[in-house]
C-alpha cells in the first residue's frame, strides 16, 4: 500500500540483516503523524550511510493504531559517529559508553534517543552486561530483548517491520512471551521481572497474561530482584501502582509472591483495589498503598523502598484516616470533616467506597449537598485580635484557643469574626489545660 510520501521520500540507509514485511494498515495513522525533526534525523543517518531503525513502545504503539509521543532509534553507526552528523551543540551524551546519545536537528528542537546497535555479553550481576560490545546486526540487538513486543523495529525509509519473534501476533492475541526462553531472559536481568508484571497492564487494550514459560520464569525467576536497586524496584512499582489494571498486577504478583518479596514479609492487603477508581497519578498510587498497609506502620518500608517524602507523608496520613468517617446526619461533623482533608477529601471517599466502608454511600450523599462555609474554612480569628480581646501573651494558650474557634466557626459555619467573638464569650478557656482543647484534625 501507499503511505504518507514524507515517508517515501526519505533517504534508504544501511538494509537490516533480516526479512522484513510491508507496514500493516493499522500503522498508517502513526506513520502520518510521525513529527517532521523525527523523519530529519532519519534522514541524516541514512544519508551518512548509517543504518536506522525505530524500536521501543512507539513501533507497539504504532502497530496498535495510537500516535507516539516518544519514539527510540537505534543504529549500526558508533555514538562518536552519531556526534559527528549532529554537531555537539544538538547532541547529548545519555549514556555513550552504553551506546545512548540524544540529537536534535535544530536548537530548541525535540531530542530523540539513538542508541547503537549491542551485543551484550554475560550478566554477571543479573542486572547489567559485563561488557558492552557495539554491533551491526538488527537482529542480534533484538534477540537481546525481554519480550517479542519489544522485540520489534521498523524502518521507515523501505516501510518495513522487522518482527522475529511474532510479536506483532502477541500484540493482537494479547499476549506477553519472552524473546527466547523467559528463565533465561530474566535471569540476565532481574529488572525485567518488575517490566514483565508492568506491561501486564495495557491500559484501554486491557490485562494482558504472559503465556505459560513466562509465567513459570516469573514464579522460579524472582529471586533475580536481589540484584536489583530498591530505586529501580520502586520506579517500576510506581508505575505499576498507577496502572489502570493496577488491581489484576497487584494480584497476579501476590499469587507469584513477588510483592512478599518486594516488600520483606511485611503485611500488606488488597481488598478493595479492584474497586478503587475517579483519581489517578501520584493520587491513585498513595491511596492503594494506603489501602495496602491500612493495618500496622509501614513507614520503614516505604523508607527503605525510597519513596519521596510526599508519597510516604500521604500514604501515612491517608491509612490513618481510613473507615473513620463522620456522621452523615451531623452538619458539623461534616464540615470539619471536610475542612480537615482538604485536597484529600476525594482521595480518602474513593477509598471507603472501595473498601465498602460502613455508611460512606450516606456520607457523600450529605456532602454533597452541604452547602460551603460562609466565611471558607481560614480562621476569621487571628493571634492579634485573640491576644487583644483576652489579653493573652502569645503562647501555647493562645495558640490552642485560636484552634478551638477555628474548629467552632468550621463546625457551626460562623460567617462573621462578630459571631466568632460571642462564641468565645461561651467557652471555658480561662481554665483547663489548653492541650486537651478540641484542635483542627480529623478523627
């Protein structure tokens, strides 16, 4: 078939080792929109004489009809080479010594990644190559690679798909296999056990089961995890947790008991995960673990995991406010409710709801037709006017008190700092220990 003649019109390179098969017309849309800087590179390498190839999730992508918004190259001419063709001021050295540099076509430009053609030698930490030897043949730097449908590469000049291990059939069955035999393509690198479960989770295209030697590799290959950094782990993790088949991952991996694994025998649950929905990002990963590790402290594995201090700070916080929800009869139990978590208000409502927490139906049904407060939930009581009118120095006194009004204008929606005053007439707060004075917090 005719494709897009941006694409015909290119350059030919140097030609793969291997066969490869015309476009399918599922890749017409893709190949349209490819950016015009991508088909520039192409075309410079090609015109040196280099051989180049799109490889990576854009040629998955691609196959599957969606327009990438990343796309990896790779190519038999060296990273000095590379260099060379694109002037130093537009090329960035990613990672020469393993073949990775990034070029552009012109300043302010889209970076592309291009990574030289490898033939990797032993794993002998089960995490990298112990050495790295540059190549020339597309097809032994594809039989280097984890699954058969990130085995696949296309060139855009001759508008052929190299696909040696079926891949492109996997992609339609739905189906994850290993490049080779799945032991040991995992026992080169423990990483891809963690990338194996992650691409479990396609998204709109669904959960996709690895077939039978995958499975078993990853149930007899999780002990490679060891040699992997617990950075890396929890990258992978994270990425997992934000998966829109996130529940079925997270399932599968306890079955295998790799989140035993991951998680060092600590205890974790995944009721309601299937269920969790309406947020997502950073936002979803923090309410499943919440839900995960809502019994018992698990601040030291998060630590250990090395999560940044915003996620183990929101996943703290969020598990201790679980199944504790106000009464759904009671305004002011509502309103500080409401006022006390703030933006993680839907966050910890999706997770009752998920976790079918006794009355939550009724408590967002009253929240959602409890009007604003009046005055918003800032104090209308500052330090100044409270040391003015009990003439309190400032202090631990006056700073709880100014809590306690804070906490009574939330509760009985006082609109003005008038009300707020007649209301400090009506509380005890010349005697009595200021630290067992109601405060701003929830439960």
């Amino acid at each position: 078939m005719e494709h897009n003649a941006r694409v015909a019109a290119l350059p030919k390179g140097a030609p793969a080792d291997m066969e490869g098969v015309a476009f399918p017309s599922s890749m017409q849309g893709w190949v349209e929109s490819l950016p015009d800087d991508l088909l520039q590179v192409v075309s410079t390498i090609a015109e040196s004489g280099g051989g180049v190839w799109i490889v990576g999730g854009s040629v998955r992508q691609g196959l599957s009809g969606v327009e990438s918004k990343e796309y990896d190259l790779t190519t038999n001419l060296k990273p000095e080479q590379i260099i060379e063709q694109f002037g130093i001021s537009n090329s960035i050295d990613v990672g020469a010594k393993y073949g990775t540099v990034a070029v552009r076509v012109r300043s302010g430009g889209e970076f592309y990644e291009i990574t030289t053609l490898r033939c990797d030698q032993e794993y002998l930490d089960g995490r990298r190559p112990d050495s790295v030897i540059f190549g020339n043949s597309l097809l032994e730097d594809l039989e280097r690679r984890d699954l058969t449908i990130n085995a696949m590469a296309v060139d855009l000049s001759r508008q052929l798909l190299y696909d040696p291990f079926d891949g492109y059939q996997d992609l339609q069955n739905g189906v994850l296999s290993a490049v080779g035999s799945a032991p040991t393509r995992l026992s080169e690198d423990g990483l891809r056990v963690m990338r194996a479960y992650r691409f479990m989770d396609q998204g709109d295209a669904g959960f996709w089961s690895p077939d039978d030697d995958l499975a078993s590799g990853l149930r007899d290959c999780q002990y490679m995890l060891k040699n992997v950094s617990v950075e890396r782990i929890w990258q992978e993790l994270r990425r997992i947790l934000a998966g829109v088949h996130a529940s079925l991952v997270l399932e599968k991996m306890s079955d295998d008991g790799v989140l035993a694994t991951i998680f060092s025998g600590h205890e974790y649950d995944l009721k309601g995960q299937a269920k969790l929905g309406e947020i997502s990002g950073d936002e979803m990963v923090v309410a499943r673990l919440a839900m995960m590790f809502r019994v018992g402290d698990a601040s030291a594995l998060m630590k250990r995991l090395t999560m940044s201090k915003v996620i183990m700070t929101g996943v703290n916080e969020l598990s201790r406010s679980l199944s504790h929800l106000p009464d759904a009869n009671s305004a002011s139990e509502l309103r500080l409710y409401r006022t006390v978590m703030g933006a993680r208000l839907n966050q910890q409502l999706a997770c009752e709801s998920a976790l079918a927490t006794n009355g939550i139906d009724e408590v967002i049904s009253s929240l959602a037709s409890l009007p604003a407060n009046v005055a918003g939930n800032s104090p209308l009581a500052d330090g100044n006017w409270i040391a003015e009118v009990t003439g309190l120095s400032m202090g631990i006194k006056l700073g709880r008190l100014k809590e306690w009004l804070h906490r009574i204008q939330i509760e009985e929606d006082l609109p003005t700092l008038a009300e707020v005053e007649v209301r400090l007439g009506q509380v005890a707060w010349q005697d009595g220990e200021p630290k067992e004075w109601p405060r701003i917090r929830w439960p």
